[in-house]
C-alpha cells in the first residue's frame, strides 16, 4: 500500500508504511499453515473424538501414541496385566483411530517406572512380540524417575526394567521414548488442603511415595542414568528420543549424548516449558537433534493444538521456515519411520 489511503483521517497503516521502511516486503509464511507436522509423543488414543478430530484438523500428519502410562490402570498396586491391557487397549482402537481421522497413528509400548509394577519380567517378556508388531514404531516411554505414585520403586530395580526394555528395542531395531522428569516450576500459591488431586491433572497427589533419588538434582540424575543404561543395552544414541526435554537436562543431553530432545509443550501450565524453549535450543544447537511434541493425554489439561500453535510461535521468535519443519516433520520421519508424504 503506499501512505494515500483513502482513509478519513490517518490510521495505524499510516504510520506502518512512514515508519517501518521494508515491512511492506515481509514474507509472510503462507505455507505453515498448511505444514504437515508429526507428534512423537502423546497419548491420543486416551482423548476423545473430539480431540483427535482437532489433531487432524490442525495438519496432523502422523503421530505416536504412547501405551505405557499408569495414569490409565485402575488398581494399586499395579501388576502387569494392567500395563498389558493398556497395550491391547491401544492396538484394538489403533486401526479405527486411522480410518476416523485419516492421520498416521502408529503405537509406543512400553513399561514406565512411575509406579511400582507387583512383576515386571512378564511384561518384558511379553513385549518382545508385541515389538514385532507392524504398528509398534517405538519402544516406552520409559525411563528413571525420582519418585513413585503409590509406591517407591528402587533405583536399581528401576534401571533393569529401562535397560531392559532398551535391549529389546535394539534388538528389534525400535528407538525409543525416553520420559525425562521435569523440575515443576515454583508455585506462586498453594492449594487448599484437602482436595488431594492436583488441579489439571487427575492423580490422587496424596499417593506420592517418598522419593528414591536426593540429591541437588534428582530429575537430572535419572537422565544421566537412563544414559548408563542405554550404554550399557548397546542402544546408539540416534535411537533414544529423549521427550519433556526443559532447561534442566538440555545442555547434558545435547553436550554429553547424541539423543535426540523432543520438547513436550502440551502443557507448559505444568512444566513450563514452551516454543520459546525450543526456538532457544534450536538457535544454540541447530535443529538437527530437536523435534516438538504434545503429550496430550485425558488425564491433563493437554491442547491438542499446541503443536499447530507451535508452528506459528517458532517462527514468531525467528526461526526459519526450513528448521522448523526439520523439526516437526523431517526429524520425526528419520527416527520413526513415519510416511513420506
Ligand atoms: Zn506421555
């Protein structure tokens, strides 16, 4: 436009064109809006039409739904046939969840450690199969966490059960969904006692059992187990997709591993962290190791646009087109094999 507008008097596009010299040429990037995106990590199978609907509305391409959480086995204590029946639960509704929405949804299996499962062995032994299955692209998520719901689960038990599950991704050729654990940001206020569940998040916060792992940095400490253990499995670094990635354990994972960040911005109410966390990382580290993901689940007051809204945030804060999709769509093909469009 040039500055005779027609206007009455002078309005904002006034001022735009006299004051900044150029911005008539900015490139606006049309083509986000239609950018097809992966999320490597949610648990899409647990929400409701709805939700999923909006994940294809917003350009979802292919997703990974994870089966591994506790927040979905009824009993405390917890045994193994409540973690397998998660997994049969997510293979039963897999295929209609594709013909639904249209999006590639593929599956994770695997066993976590936030509750104490009563006999581990006979889900790792089960799981081999299951890893042989067409529609298993990952193994988890899984990984070492400081503390328990219900209860406490040893570090070194803990470990056995990761690296186990790390062999057999190996052995099957799976990368794996490593959970890392979030340092929670500082409340500002607390909540009236007595109400035992943590708004936003269904859990009976009462059951926390007191933490395996002191320290000054138990969340980081787990992560650099989960490294041992991933060493120790033989499992090449290419192959661990470390999600919640945060502040906390960025500069380990990025200086010490090759593993690949995935940063979870789902729920940034509760962790707190956002694409502005990821436009940092990929401007100190490029993005060659960094992908995106959502993590929604029924359990938390998850968006199933986040991702979308991740897209525009990016490139709100300066990174180029061409990154970001490396890191919603080309990066997430690579490890996981997704479809080529
Ligand atoms: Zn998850």
């Amino acid at each position: 436009m040039t500055s005779s507008h027609p206007t009455k008097r002078p309005t904002d596009a006034t001022y735009l064109d006299d004051r900044a010299q150029g911005n008539e040429d900015i490139d606006l990037p049309r083509e986000l809006l239609t950018l097809p995106w992966i999320d490597v990590h949610n648990h899409a199978h647990t929400l409701s039409w709805d939700d999923r609907e909006r994940y294809a509305l917003a350009g979802c391409r292919s997703m990974l739904m994870v089966a591994s959480g506790y927040h979905w086995t009824p009993y405390k204590p917890v045994e193994a046939d409540d973690i397998r029946f998660l997994w049969d639960d997510a293979i039963n509704r897999r295929t209609a969840i594709e013909r639904n929405h249209f999006f590639e949804a593929k599956l994770g299996l695997g066993v976590h450690t936030g509750v104490r499962i009563e006999n581990p062995d006979e889900l790792l032994d089960a799981m081999d199969d299951y890893c042989a299955l067409d529609e298993v692209i990952a193994v988890g998520e899984t990984g070492v966490v400081p503390s328990q719901h219900v209860s406490r689960w040893g570090i070194d038990e803990q470990r056995a059960v990761v690296q186990a599950q790390m062999e057999l991704a190996e052995a099957h050729d799976l990368p794996v969904i490593l959970h890392t654990p979030n340092t929670s940001s500082d409340a500002t206020r607390s909540y009236r006692d007595g109400l035992g569940v943590t708004p936003g998040y269904e859990k009976n916060a009462g059951l926390g059992a007191d933490p395996v792992l002191d320290g000054d940095n138990p969340a980081l400490e787990s992560v650099r187990i989960d490294v041992e253990a991933m060493r120790d499995a033989g499992l090449a670094d290419e192959r661990v997709v470390a999600s919640h990635a945060d502040r906390n354990n960025t500069a380990y994972l990025m200086d010490e591993t090759d593993c690949y960040l995935s940063y979870t911005i789902g729920h940034s109410w509760l962790i707190g962290v956002d694409a502005a966390d990821v436009a940092d990382a990929i401007d100190e580290y490029g993005p060659d190791r960094i992908m995106v993901d959502t993590d929604c689940a029924n359990v938390l007051r998850t968006d199933p646009f986040a991702l979308k809204r991740a897209i525009f945030e990016l490139y709100r804060y300066g990174i180029d087109v061409d990154d970001i999709r490396q890191v919603v769509v080309e990066n997430p093909r690579e490890v996981f094999g997704f479809e080529q469009e």
